[in-house]
C-alpha cells in the first residue's frame, strides 16, 4: 500500500539522548547507493557541479536503486524525494519505497501541472517537477527505487533528483523550556521574488514566474535541541507562536522547496520579535544558490544597516560580476537558451532581505560571494548590530550558513565589505 507522510507520523517515536538540533542533510541517492541495476552509472558518477548525481534507467527498460543513510539521531525526519519528468515519453514510472514501505508511484508527465495531496505531500510543477514527502522514524533511512520503461534511451528516462531530510523530534517532552513567554511572529516568503507562500497563490519555481501554485501553506517545527516544542502552521504564509524565553531552531518546510533552517530562534520574554523564514526552491542538476538576510531596527536599538548588498564575482569570460548595477553574468546572457551563468534574482531595498543569486551552470573556476553596506560609512560601520546572515544552497553539499555575531564574522570584514566565502568550481571547496 501507498503510506502517506501523514500516516507514517502516527508511528511512536522513541526518546532520544538530550543535545543539539542535528542540521538537515541532503540526501545523495546515487552516492549512498548499496546495489543498483539497470541503472545508468555514467551519469550517476558525473560530477555534480556538472550536472551529474542524477538516478535514472541507463540502456535498459528496468532497474533498481537501493542503499540507506545513517542518521545522526534516531527520533522522527521529515524528508522529500525529487522526481523530474522528462518528455515526450509517458511510459516510465518509478516506485518510491522508504524504510520498506511504498510511499508513492511517479510516471513521466512533463505537464501534470502542480496537483498535490491534500497534506501536500506529492507536487508536481509545470516544468515536471514531483515532490515526494515522507517521514521515517529511527537512525536510518533505507530507500528503494524501482524505475520501468517501454524504451531503452537513457536521455529519455525521467530520474530522481536530491532530497533532504530534517529532524523533528523525540520522543520525549522534558527538554522543553520552562518560565516566562514571548512571541516569535512572521512570514514565509521566497527567496527569488520576496512574496509570502500562500495557498492557492502561484509563486516561481526559480525559474519559471507562475511555475508553482501553492496547494499547502508551509509549516515550521520549533525544536528545543532534540526535543520538538510545537509544529507552527503557516496559515496565509504568516506565522504566530508564544513560548517560553529561549533559543530555539525552527525548521522551515514547504513542498517544492529546500528546507530552511535557523538555528537562531530566539524568543525573549514579554517581547514579541518578528522575524521571516525565507524558502529557496529547489535546485536543479549542477545549480547553487546564495541568500542574504539582515536584520531590521527594533525600537530603543542599536542602528542597523538600511541596505546590503550581494555581489558575486565568478569565472566568466570576460570576467564578470552579479549585482544590483549588473544582474545577470554575461551581461546578455538568456537562461532559456542556456547561455547565462549566474544572475541576482531578487535585490532587496525594504530592509531585512532577501535578496538573491542563483548560480544556473557551474563553470571552472573561483567564485567570490561578498556583501557590501550601501553607502556606509567606514568611520561609523554597523556590521556588529547588522545580523547579517547567508545561507549557500549546493548541490553538492548540506546547505553551509555565515554570519556576523558581534564583533565576529565568517569571512572577514574589510570597511564596508563583508567577504562571505569563496569556492571552487572544479571542486565544490568552500
């Protein structure tokens, strides 16, 4: 039988030892692969800043992928399988089966548009995107891929793509704080256009304008280190919560999106603070992401910066730099004629971000990621009070966070410029 993600959450979760919220991972199915057959290993071993990792029929009309991903802790994860379709074949299917179980049955339909359960666990967008739900509870995740065929061309097979998986909870409710309360409040909204994810709305893909439509609101789980204080819902995008003062991590999920994931959830007794979870579609074979936010003045508080700005300077031919002045790298570059490299999707000027860089075709090379303070003043710099913060989307790794804390910083600061991170495009180094 198909389990929705919603049934499996009714199973008992053991208690887990106290510490920590554990990061979400990425789930790289060809690299945790035990056995395969049938399937094609020379785009599974290509290299994954060259579009490579993909899981689809080789040469064949049937095969399978099975392997499993040890977990840091035991307890219950939420996680998605991607799916693409790949037109003009509607033969192929494949079976998703997680921890023995059949969770769901995806057939090639390039065009199915964005149709979703009712808990939003299984989407599909315009441009042949299916999103898999599922939750497993324990310290691994066994999965099961079977793919069939009525042809034997392997650029004709649909695959399956990433996946991550992030920690929601044990079993047990003594790790939750105590004492006076506060309000944590604010909105989802997406990382290319700044829009808050509502239902019904229709929001972008990263790269098609209208390529979602919002058939759920997003959901925010509140963790005190493994102990899950509450599930948030997201009603209209916007999200509303009381508890006791403490630093928490909320978790972020929405179908059709990365996981978002804040470590810094911090709730200050008889205070209300607002604040913002921003979503980053996902990615596509051989893509990355950056993502700026910062924070916003609070009465009585110290000043902050009005306006950050991201630039990214990659390996182009000629060299070329993405930022508000110049957003696409090279400058004529058209995404659908393959011809662009990176460009800034989103240049924020309302305070707080997000404000956006997709990297479209990894290319040879140092890539530099930096953030400057629009007209700052080198005698007066705000850095300390900014709360600046990126978080860098890969293909090729568990998303990577940098911030300024104070007078620290990931990088370095030289006058108005934050130096975030660099890294290679040969090799995937940060």
């Amino acid at each position: 039988p198909t389990r929705t993600a919603a049934a499996a959450d009714c199973k008992p979760v053991p208690p887990v030892p106290a510490g920590p919220t554990p990061t979400p991972i990425l789930l790289n199915w060809w690299k945790n692969k035990r056995t395969h057959a049938g399937m094609d290993s020379t785009q599974g071993d290509l290299s994954l800043l060259r579009g490579g990792g993909m899981v689809r029929l080789g040469a064949a009309t049937s095969g399978y992928i099975e392997g499993s991903f040890a977990l840091s802790t035991g307890g219950r994860w939420r996680g998605y399988v991607v799916v693409y379709a790949v037109g003009p074949s509607a033969s192929d299917s494949v079976e998703i089966r997680i921890n023995g179980v059949l969770v769901a049955t995806r057939t090639n339909n390039v065009l199915g548009g964005f149709p979703c359960a009712a808990n939003g666990g299984t989407c599909l967008s315009k441009t042949g995107l299916s999103v898999v739900e599922f939750v497993s509870v324990g310290s691994k995740i066994d999965y099961r891929f079977v793919f069939t065929s009525s042809h034997a061309n392997p650029d004709g097979h649909m695959f399956v793509w990433m996946g991550e998986a992030a920690f929601v909870g044990g079993g047990a409710a003594s790790g939750i704080p105590t004492g006076p309360t506060g309000t944590i409040a604010g909105t989802g909204l997406s990382a290319i256009d700044g829009k808050a994810l509502v239902l019904s709305a229709t929001e972008s893909d990263g790269y098609v304008a209208t390529g979602y439509t919002m058939v759920a609101d997003p959901r925010m789980f509140v963790l005190a280190g493994t102990t899950l204080a509450r599930e948030v819902p997201m009603a209209g995008g916007a999200f509303s919560a009381v508890f006791p003062a403490s630093r928490y991590t909320c978790i972020g999920l929405s179908p059709g999106y990365m996981m978002a994931y804040n470590p810094e959830c911090t709730v200050v007794a008889g205070t209300a603070i607002t604040g913002k979870i921003v979503f980053s579609p996902i990615l596509r074979p051989g893509q990355a992401r950056v993502i700026l936010e910062w924070g916003t003045a609070r009465p009585g508080g110290p000043p902050v910066p009005k306006d950050l700005d991201s630039f990214l300077l990659g390996p182009a031919v000629p060299e070329c730099e993405a930022w508000w002045k110049s957003k696409k790298c090279p400058p004529a570059g058209d995404y659908g004629k393959g011809t662009l490299d990176y460009r800034l999707d989103k240049d924020d000027v309302s305070f707080g971000g997000p404000e956006t860089i997709t990297i479209l075709r990894i290319a040879t090379g140092k890539y530099v990621y930096r953030v400057n303070e629009y007209k700052g003043n080198p005698k007066a710099l705000k850095w300390a009070d900014s709360q600046a913060a990126v978080t860098f989307y890969s293909v090729w790794g568990s998303a990577m966070h940098f911030e300024v804390a104070g007078a620290e910083a990931d990088g370095y600061i030289d006058g108005t410029n934050w130096y975030v991170f660099t890294f290679d495009g040969d090799t995937g180094a940060v």
